[in-house]
C-alpha cells in the first residue's frame, strides 16, 4: 500500500509537469515571446511525442538483460529534469533563434528522458497494482494533477497584469520542480521484472496479430493530439495572454475526467477508446461548423477535446497493461510506441505539406480518421 502511495504521488507530479511543459501551450508560448523563428513552432509536437516513443524498441531489447527497470526510470527522470533547467536558463539568457534552438536541443533531451521513463513505469505500476485497479491508478494521477495545475492556473489568470512578465518562468520553474519531487517520491519503489530469455534470445522479437491490431488502432487515434494545435491558432491574442487559459482547461478536463475514464477503462479499455474517441469527434465537427472564433468558444472546444485525448490516453495505456504481461507486455509498450513514432512523424509530414495546398482545412481529413478510429476499435481483442 505504501508504494501505490509512492507511485501514485509521483505519477501525479509527473502529470503535472508534463501539464506544465506542454508543446501544444507553453513551450508555443514560449518560442513566441522569446522572438524565435517561426518555422521552430511546427518542430514542437513532433519532437515531444516522436521522441519520446521512437526510442522505445530498443530501449526495451537493452532492458531484455536488465531486470531492475526502476534504475533505467531514475535516470529518465533525471534527464527530464536536465532538460527543463536548460529551458529555464534559455529563456533567461538568450532570446531569438538563439533561445529557441537550445529550448529544442532541451525538448529532445527531455523526450528521451520521457521515453524510458514511460516504458518503464508500465512495469512498476503492473507490480504495485493488479488488473482491474491499473485505470484507475492512471485516472487518480491524473485527477491529482488536475487539480494542482488549476490551482496554478486560475491566479495566473486573474494576475495577468501583474505576472506577464513572469508566468513563462513561473510555469518553466513549476514543471522543474514537479520533476524533482516525482522523482524523490518514487525513489523507494523498486521493480525486478524476470524476463525469461537469455542473451542468445535478446534480438529474435515476436510478436501476435493483438500487437499489430493495437498499432493500427492506435495510430489513428493519433490524431486526437494532432488537431490539437487548431483550436489554438484560430485566436490572435498574445501568447502569454492565453496560455494560463488553455493550460487551466487541459487541468480542468484532467481533472474532471480522469477518474471516470479509469473506471471505464478497468471494464473495458475497448470501451473507453471508442467514447473517448466519439468525443474528440464531436469536438472536432464543433470547430469545423460554428462560427463563432471567440476566446470562449475555442476554450471549451479545447476543454473538450482535452477530454477526449485524456480518455483516449487511459484507455490506450490500459489496454497495454492489460492485454499482455511480464516482458511482453514491456515489448509491446516498446513496439507500439516506436512505431506510433513513425506514424507521427509521417503525419505531421502530410499535413504539414497539405495545408497551404488545400482549399478547406486539415481538420476535416483529421476529422475523418478519428471516425475511421473508432469504427477500426471493434478488431481490437478483449484486454480483460
């Protein structure tokens, strides 16, 4: 029980960081006020999700050997928050393209930090919780986090004023230190995971058609983080203006939601995808066919879809958990992430190229794979 404590404290802090450090608002934010080039925006969501996932195949060969992942999540930690000071200091020192190629010499850092922490937690929350607790787990962290980052939030906004100058710091500051107790709290959680082969097994990777079937899936649902960024560039205010806003709802929806979408997601991680993915669906017609591009009307829509993505995350992760177990589940954690990389990446390649070409918005194509999503979820096999 202590170390679910542990473990749920820290996931929540962790939660709270990544709230905090977002690509789709802060670090926007950031690149902005600090006057670097444009084209360094488009590089933000790519870097952080991308590089996060696309090392994760042969993180998990190198832990094959390495039964004592709760080492290999330290250290991740510790990169991540490596990576946040040297935000932190980029902001302070430097300005212009300067400022904005060491922030994303740090993103890359702080993705690759990000992704051996994020295979490796799979196997500390398996030990400390059983099937049928693991959603939940997932949705009280992020309760938790919700709940923090609206409290850092709702000043920031009513403060405007007074804090303009420093809410970038401020927010910068927040996450490093989220880092730091994450990591002081999960420390005593210890995890040895007995993988079952030897060295001469340690490149031969297999996988069942469950495996392939969850990539597809996935990859679809991919776009609930992708159209993100279009409920954020329909509104010309100041940066700094709007991003307590959008960070307050993303904390709010956290918060809201969390909880729910784990009970859903221990019944069914299935289930929890296919609502989630309703939702974000619904979201996305909202923009697409009102009118209206006031500031209100964009928060919600994002509230919204923040919704949405939080349920599609629960139920992903669950499902991972879930349908398989030991080293294999560790595999296909790694797997799929490496490959959701790739689909990132091509994605965001295609619309990227498809944008100043096409005669209506992205958001529409966007639109139609989350429907294809959600149909394409009945090929998934029962997790439980």
């Amino acid at each position: 029980m202590k170390e679910k404590n542990l473990l749920v404290a820290g996931l929540s802090l962790n939660k709270l960081a990544d709230l905090l450090i977002s690509a789709k608002t802060t670090l926007t934010a950031i690149l902005v006020s600090v006057g670097a080039p444009i084209w360094m925006v488009g590089w933000l969501v790519p870097i952080r999700e991308s590089g996060a996932l696309l090392p994760q195949v042969f993180i998990s060969i190198y832990l094959r050997k390495h039964t004592q992942r709760h080492v290999v999540w330290r250290v991740g930690m510790m990169v991540q928050a490596f990576s946040v000071l040297v935000m932190l200091l980029s902001v302070v020192y430097f300005s212009g393209f300067t400022a904005g190629a060491l922030l994303l010499f740090a993103l890359v850092l702080l993705s690759l930090g990000r992704s051996a922490c994020s295979l490796t937690v799979k196997d500390m929350e398996a030990d400390v919780a059983k099937k049928g607790e693991r959603g939940n787990l997932i949705g009280i962290a992020s309760t938790v986090s919700g709940v923090v980052t609206l409290a850092i939030a709702i000043p920031l906004v009513i403060f405007d004023e007074a804090l303009s100058s420093n809410v970038l710091l401020f927010i910068l500051g927040g996450s490093l230190l989220s880092f730091v107790l994450t990591l002081i709290c999960v420390w005593p959680v210890k995890t040895h995971v007995d993988t079952g082969r030897d060295e001469g097994q340690a490149l031969n990777v297999n996988f069942d058609s469950t495996v392939y079937k969850f990539i597809f899936v996935r990859g679809l649902f991919v776009h609930s983080a992708l159209v993100a960024p279009y409920f954020m560039i329909e509104r010309s205010e100041d940066a700094k203006e709007l991003l307590p806003i959008y960070i307050g709802a993303e904390a709010l929806a956290a918060l809201l939601s969390s909880i729910i979408w784990g009970k859903v997601a221990d019944k069914s991680a299935r289930l929890t995808l296919q609502l989630s993915g309703v939702l974000a669906l619904s979201a996305c017609g909202a923009l697409l066919f009102l009118e209206s591009t006031s500031i209100i009307t964009s928060a919600i829509l994002f509230f919204l879809l923040s919704i949405a993505h939080t349920g599609v995350r629960t139920g992903r992760k669950t499902y991972s958990l879930d349908v398989k177990d030991g080293h294999e589940r560790t595999e296909l954690v790694g797997f799929s992430n490496t490959a959701i990389g790739i689909v990132l990446l091509s994605f965001g390649a295609l619309y990227a190229a498809l944008t100043p070409v096409l005669p209506f918005s992205v958001v529409y194509i966007m639109t139609g794979m989350l429907l294809i999503a959600i149909v394409m979820t009945f090929i998934l096999p029962s997790e439980k």
